[in-house]
C-alpha cells in the first residue's frame, strides 16, 4: 500500500513539473518570439493564459482589460494568442461580412460550446446552419410578430404593476423593493411564454422558478469551462475548484428546456410563439427536434436576464441623476395610460436616449465576443493579424473610453438627441453596439427594445421612485459572462392620476 501510494506521488510530482516546465518554456517564447510580441500589453499577459483565466473566474476580466486599455491604448494583447480593440472600426473588421475573397472570423470555439446534444444554434453553428436557423427565426422577431406578441408583453407588464400595487398599497412613506428581482420575474415569464407558450409563474408567485435559478448558475460556471478547454492537463483540479452547484447546471438546464419544448410541441398552443413560427411548413429551411431544444435554451437565456440586466442598470442610474429623471417621467406622465403603446413610446426620443445611455454605462454583457481570425491572416484596423488570433471588441472598455465618448463616466442621456450639446459632437456613437453586428448580431433587438420601452414607462407612469441609501454603491460588481447583480433597493410610491 506504500509502495502504491509513493508511486501515485511521485507520478503527480513529475506531472506537475512537466506542467510547469513547459509553461516556463512557453511563457519565454510567448513574450520574446511570439507573432503578436509587438502589440502592446503586460508581459505577464503575453507569457501565459493564466492570468486571464483567473481574472475571469475571479469576476475581475473586463475591468481589468478596460485598465489595460486605459494604459496601452486601443489595441493591447491580453493573453498569448488573444487582442482586444475599443475604437469603433474594429467592428466592422471583426464583426461584419468581409470582401467576398476573404474568409469571415468565426467564433472561438473556446469561449462558444454545443448545447449537451451537440445540435447547431443559432448563436454556434457554421455558416450554412446558422443561415438556415436565422431565416426560420427571423420571421417570429419580425415587426408583424413584435405587433402580434403586443398584447401578451402588456399583460405581464400588467401584472407586475399589479403585484407591486399588492406591496405598495401597505406602505405608507414608501416600500422598499428588489427591482432587479421584479425585472427577472418579469422578463423571464415574458420570454417562457414567447417560447413554450406557458410562463414560469415568477410573478404570480413572487419567487424564482427553479429552473431561472439553474441558468444563474449555468452562467457563472462558463468560465470554468473555458479554462478547462485551456489547460486540459489539470482539468481535475479545476473541477474540484468548481463550486459543485455548478457542476451540473448546464446539463439540467438544457434537460429542462427540452421537456418543456416537448409539452409545447404537444399543446399545439393557439397564440403566436416563436415556435409557431418555426413549426410553419417550409420546403427550403427547417429545424430537426434535436436544434429546436438547443435553440429554445438559447432563446431563453438571451431574451430574459439581458433585458432584465438594462433595466436594473437603467433604474440605478436615472434615479442617480434626478435632471434626467425628472424629464423622463415628464414626457412619460404625460400620455394617458391607453397611450402606453409599442408605436407611442418607440417615438419618445428621450426615452430612447436614456435606454441607449444605459446600455453604454452598463452594458448587459461587458465582455468581447470573441472571433477567430482564419488562414492568411487578417488586417484589423491598419495591422496585419496573422492566422489563429483571438480577436474582439471589449464592450466595456469601447464604452468607458474618453476617445469615444466625452466624460464616459458620467451618466448623459443628452448625448444621443438629435439637438445634442456641443461637447458631445465628437462622440463616435458607432462604438456602441450592445447587441453586436454583422450577421450575427442580435436577432431580438426589436423586441427588447420594446419590452425595456414597455416596462420602464409603465413603472414610471405608476409610481416615483427613490433610490435607497444604501443601494449608492450598486454598480460597484463583478462581471461572469455578465453582471453579478446585488439587490437595488429602492422606494416606490404611487403616483396618483
């Protein structure tokens, strides 16, 4: 028993030495001969992808890349085979359709993953499978369909007035409230019914679904993930470090989300879903049942916690700013409440300006998406990238950088009037893409903009709301693929009519 126990460490002492032996090795090459040495960066970024693996998984990645930014400039390298940009044009370079002769930058199979199944979806697939896919869904986030799904997004919205009515109407000096809770609830019914054709049942139970609770998690374990895939050697010790509610959350999200797209296939729902629209008979494009599962647990993470993320975001920072505020509920108290339309408020320009500020000051999804540049290489924003980077435009640091907007870290809805002020002239607004660009950008635009539109305006034309003191710090918080966001306290009171 000995003998097998010394072999067993001696055979992990001499991994571990192997390991760090080659990664010493590497790290030298990485720094002195690497292709990409000269773009400008830390040294110890450039030795290794550890750092940036522990940034990640420490919640600290964007931050500390906007740091970068802010010391070297628009383009720095932040790990051996990777860069990221914050000036506008790099969009189009890394995001948008490239000259017929050049082949396109697809998505980093280390950051992007197959669903369980190993089905395409529309957000990892190859160019044929996510052309078909995005023409099937195209129809059901269509202007038609946004008209059609009108009358079940108000009725949420409805309801989550009425419920914060039930709470209100004890208090009399105004009652505290978890919006960002409310929001979830919200935008997560909206979008299970969007998509199974039954919602979750959050508002009216006033709790999380367990499933909603699952895809937290599933988000938070990405990173894991992603460091496994980098450093397969040690993948056991990673795992162990996993908090083992993550272990599993991925899969049991994806089982739960293929059972309930089974009883929504069985129902034959009579109200217009997204999956009407991609059962509708089709000679040329179809889903096989194995995508429609990847693709209905897609649709519900990308239509649910980014909307609800914004408006959190929205909330905390309008009610910082009491000018803005003021104005806002102005022009939003000025319509009668049958006005409280989709065509209405999409005319409201101020109420355009303060969601587009908000999604530059807090962005829902602060990272870059990454892309891989193909054989031949690439020429991004006047440098040549050879074949096998790792490139991406970091949201977060293109938002907060003084070279694109005038005073980034001041909240400045006015910057995006028509009529704007003269200190915002120069702002290069094309920096802002919160839902990406190119043909893979965010198919559900139309539709979160509308919900956000919705769901601000009628909290607004119910109540005034008041920022709790010890809410003033809120934005101060860690990123995981998104925000990890703490409760925003704050005080609602009914507004009479």
């Amino acid at each position: 028993m000995e003998s097998i126990s010394k072999y067993i460490l001696g055979a992990f002492s001499t991994t571990a030495l192997t390991f760090a032996g080659y990664q010493l090795i590497l790290a030298f090459f990485n720094v002195y001969f690497h292709p990409l040495r000269g773009f400008p960066g830390p040294k110890f970024a450039a030795a290794s992808r550890l750092p940036y693996l522990y940034l990640s998984i420490s919640g600290q990645l964007p931050l500390a890349i906007k740091e970068l930014h802010d010391k070297y400039g628009d383009v720095i390298r932040i790990a051996p085979n990777e860069l990221t940009y914050r000036e506008p044009s790099a969009w189009k370079y890394i995001y948008r359709h490239r000259k017929h002769t050049a082949k396109p930058l697809v998505k980093d199979p280390y950051f992007y993953d197959l669903p369980p199944n190993g089905a395409a979806t529309i957000t990892y697939s190859n160019e044929a499978d996510h052309s078909r896919q995005r023409r099937l869904l195209s129809h059901a986030f269509s202007d038609k369909a946004l008209r059609e799904q009108e009358v079940l997004i108000r009725s949420y919205v409805d309801l989550l007035i009425s419920k914060l009515r039930e709470i209100t109407t004890a208090g009399n000096s105004g009652v505290k409230i978890d919006l960002v809770r409310w929001y979830n609830y919200t935008t997560f019914d909206m979008i299970g019914d969007l998509t199974f054709g039954e919602s979750f049942g959050c508002l009216e139970d006033n709790r999380y679904h367990p499933w909603v609770s699952l895809i937290f998690d599933t988000v938070r374990v990405l990173p894991y993930l992603s460091a496994i895939k980098y450093f397969p050697m040690v993948s056991l010790l990673i795992r162990i470090a996993m908090p083992k509610r993550f272990k599993q959350s991925s899969a049991d999200h994806f089982e739960f989300s293929a059972a309930k797209l089974g009883r929504r296939l069985e129902s034959k729902a009579q109200h217009a879903d997204f999956m009407s629209h991609i059962l509708k008979p089709n000679d040329k494009f179809s889903m096989t049942r194995a995508e429609m599962d990847a693709n209905a647990s897609v649709l519900i993470f990308a239509g649910s916690e980014t909307t609800a993320t914004l408006l959190s975001g929205c909330t905390f920072y309008l009610l910082k700013n009491p000018v803005a505020y003021g104005r806002l509920t102005q022009d939003i108290r000025s319509l009668k409440a049958e006005e409280l339309t989709f065509a209405k408020l999409e005319k409201l320009s101020f109420l355009h300006a303060i969601l587009q500020e908000s999604l530059r000051m807090y962005t829902p999804v602060p990272i870059g998406l990454p892309r891989l540049v193909p054989d031949g290489g690439a020429t991004i924003s006047g440098h040549f990238v050879p074949a096998g980077t790792i490139l991406s435009v970091n949201q977060w640091s293109a938002y907060r950088a003084a070279t694109n907007f005038a005073e980034p870290d001041h909240f400045w809805p006015e910057r995006w009037l028509e009529n704007c002020d003269e200190k915002f002239l120069c702002d290069r607004k094309t920096a802002l893409q919160p839902f990406s660009t190119g043909p893979r950008n965010c198919l559900g635009k139309n539709l979160a903009y509308a919900e956000m539109r919705l769901i601000l305006a009628k909290l607004l034309w119910h109540y005034d709301l008041e920022l709790c003191p010890e809410t003033v710090n809120w934005a101060d918080q860690k990123v995981f693929i998104l925000w990890e966001k703490h409760p925003p306290l704050v005080k609602l009171k009914p507004v009479l009519h």
